[in-house]
C-alpha cells in the first residue's frame, strides 16, 4: 500500500501536509505551521499523529509542535543543526539519514540557504518531496541565512530528483512567483502554460500544489540560472549559475 497525503491551508498561506502510511496507520505531519488546523485535518480523516518532520526552525513551521506534542505525545524529527531553538525534538537528522514513517520511508536532503538547518524529505517509492521553503512552484525561498551559492546548490540537489516527484512546498506563492517570471522568461512555452493553469487554480479556490520536478525544471526560473537565455534575460551573459540565481533572487526580493 501506498502514502495517502493530505493537504490544507494553515495559517496565512502556509500548507499544511499529513502523510499517512495505510498499513501500520502512522501519520507524520510535516511540520507544524498550526496546531488547531493540523488537528482538524487529522480528526477528518480519522488519524492520530505519530510523527512531525520539521524542515527548519521558523515559527511558521515550528509554532504547533508544543500543542501536538502534548495532545498526541508523537515524535518529533527536525534538522541536524542544534544552533537553532526548535524545542522538544526527540530525533536530530542530517543529509542521508532515513526516516520512517510507519513502513513509509524518506531521505533527509540537507537544502540549505533560506535558513542554515533547511532540511527536504524525499519519500521515493511515494514519489513525495517536502521541500518547504527551498523550492516553491515556479519560485525558492528567501536566502535569509545562507549565500546565493549555497541555495543554488540546495535547489540543484533537488532539480535532480526523478521528473515524476511530486513537489509539496511549504507555501502558497505560486500566482506571484509566475507573475515575476513571467517577467524574466515571458516566451517560455511552459511557464505560459503553468500561468494559465495557476490562474484556473486560483480562481477555483485550488491549491497550486502538488507540482512535478520535470514541470518545475521548465517553468520554474529559479531552477534554470544555468539556461544561458535566463542569464542573458539578466544581463548576465556567461556568468556562473550561482551569480544569475543571486541576481534573480534579489530582483524578486524587491518585486
Ligand atoms: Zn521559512
Ligand atoms: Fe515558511
């Protein structure tokens, strides 16, 4: 049997993801953005949480933790890097490490740059990427703590997941990430196309969410610095990925 994933909107535009293995009935919440919508969520479904995997330490993917803990006493995994002030962690995790879920399995990838800890779930045979402020559908998160190099590696580690992964990012930013790329790559064939879906998306109350790498590597700019006409589009004709991915990231940061 495999993964049943859920997914619903917390707090402003955060997503809220259960991952559910049928067999032993274990359920992970990715991250815990709030309490009280994860433990709707669950009660819908008519599952207990076992587990939390925490990508990074923001309070918009730690501020649940406390409530679940002590509602469902589940364990909670987060990032390697104790630097950072995520409480009541039972199991620390660094890149290679395996997490199960259940019988549900995940790879940690280490995707640092929006924060140093960033961490990504990867559920192979499930086809599931939880990157949550790494990659967004047709953007990438904020370089807060990192360096434009140290993300564009982070993004090309997951650039280079099978196409038919399915990409669960932590936030619903999608129409303003295709209005900025569109920007940048307006005859893109294949952002035109996610445009006019994500305009069909939004107007209907859906979620931009779940993506595909192999529709995300042509659409997404963030994931095509090293495509020589998204350098030249830039004014950066030659210039290593890691430059163009910098410059892309800050014309978006003052868009
Ligand atoms: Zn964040
Ligand atoms: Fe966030």
């Amino acid at each position: 049997m495999t993964a049943e994933i859920r997914l619903f909107p917390c707090l402003s535009d955060n997503f809220g993801y259960l991952i559910h293995d049928p067999a032993t009935g274990a359920t992970a919440s990715i991250d815990a953005p709030d309490a009280g919508q994860i433990i709707q969520a669950l009660e819908r479904a008519g599952w207990t949480l076992t587990d939390i995997l925490v990508t990074h330490h923001h309070q918009d993917h730690v501020g649940g933790i406390a409530e679940l803990k002590a509602k469902y006493n589940c364990r909670v995994v987060a990032p390697h890097d104790k630097g950072t002030a995520i409480a009541l962690v039972d199991e620390r995790v660094k890149e290679g490490d395996t997490v199960k879920v259940g019988n549900l399995v995940a790879r940690v990838f280490e995707t640092p740059g929006h924060t140093l800890d960033h961490i990504s779930y990867v559920f192979d045979a499930d086809r599931a990427l939880f990157c949550a402020d790494t990659l967004f559908s047709i953007g990438c998160g904020r370089v807060f703590e990192g360096d434009y190099p140290m993300m564009w590696n982070s993004l090309l580690k997951l650039r280079a997941l099978p196409n038919d992964m399915r990409v669960y990012c932590g936030h619903e930013y999608t129409a303003s990430n295709v209005k900025f790329a569109l920007g940048i790559e307006p005859d893109n064939p294949a952002l035109q196309a996610r445009a006019a879906e994500v305009t069909k998306q939004r107007a209907a109350g859906q979620p931009t969410v779940p993506t595909l790498i192999r529709d995300e590597k042509e659409a997404n700019v963030f994931l095509r610095a090293d495509v020589p006409s998204v350098a030249a589009a830039v004014g950066l004709a030659g210039k290593s990925p890691a430059e163009v991915f910098g410059e892309l990231r800050e014309r978006k940061n003052k868009g």
